[in-house]
C-alpha cells in the first residue's frame, strides 16, 4: 500500500515552514486541480448509480441562464474526455460553488451588494 508524502518532514528538510494549502485557480493548473477534486472526493453510493460527494446531502434547485448550463455542459464534457472522470454539469456547478464560495472572504461578501440593497426589507 502506498503511503503519503510526509510534506512537514518535506520542508523542515529544505528549511521551510509549511502554511497551508495552496489552491489552483485557472487555467491548466486549475483544470488539473478540479479533476483531482473530482477523483478525491466522488464515490458510487453503496446501492450503484451516479459517483457523487458523499458529503452533498442537500438537494436544492438552482436558476441558470441557458449559456451558464451550456458552459457547464461543455465544461463537464471536457472534463469527462481528458481527465476520464464521470460528472455531470449540475455536479460540477456544485462543485464549482463549493470552492468559490470558500474563497471569498467575509470583507467580499460585504461588499457584493450596495448599502442600501441591505436596508430593504424582503420580499414576502
């Protein structure tokens, strides 16, 4: 059995200090780091069917303009033919949200909408 890289001992052997992940944005890189996700983390469910996130309890509709569903159809298409990894675009939406919603900070957040969006009371 194949064991992990120790990357602690890794670095105190260069004289570095490990600070945590670092994430891929874009680009080829990118593309690389979504497939390996991908792999990591998607799992046929016991009863057989579609390889998902054993972690994806919620089910929820999302609205999307047609081109949106378009890039993500094609997107998971390419997907599928270089990194040989089954996923549907509806995954790869979720999958997509996951990791940008981890990147944006709170300070962003704050600033995604004007002052006076955040005064107005909700619809009913």
């Amino acid at each position: 059995m194949r064991r992990g890289l120790d990357k602690d001992k890794i670095a105190r052997a260069l004289g570095a200090e490990r600070r945590g992940k670092v994430r891929a944005t874009g680009g080829y890189w990118g593309a690389l780091q979504l497939v390996a996700d991908i792999e990591a983390r998607f799992r046929v469910p016991p009863g057989g069917g579609r390889a998902t996130d054993p972690h994806w309890t919620e089910r929820r509709l999302v609205p999307l303009a047609p081109r949106t569903l378009a890039r993500l159809e094609e997107l998971a298409a390419r997907i599928r033919e270089q990194g040989q990894v089954a996923i549907e675009p509806m995954q790869l939406a979720a999958l997509l949200l996951e990791r940008t919603t981890e990147q944006v900070s709170d300070a962003e957040a704050d600033t995604l909408f004007p002052p006076t969006a955040a005064r107005r009371s909700p619809r009913r």
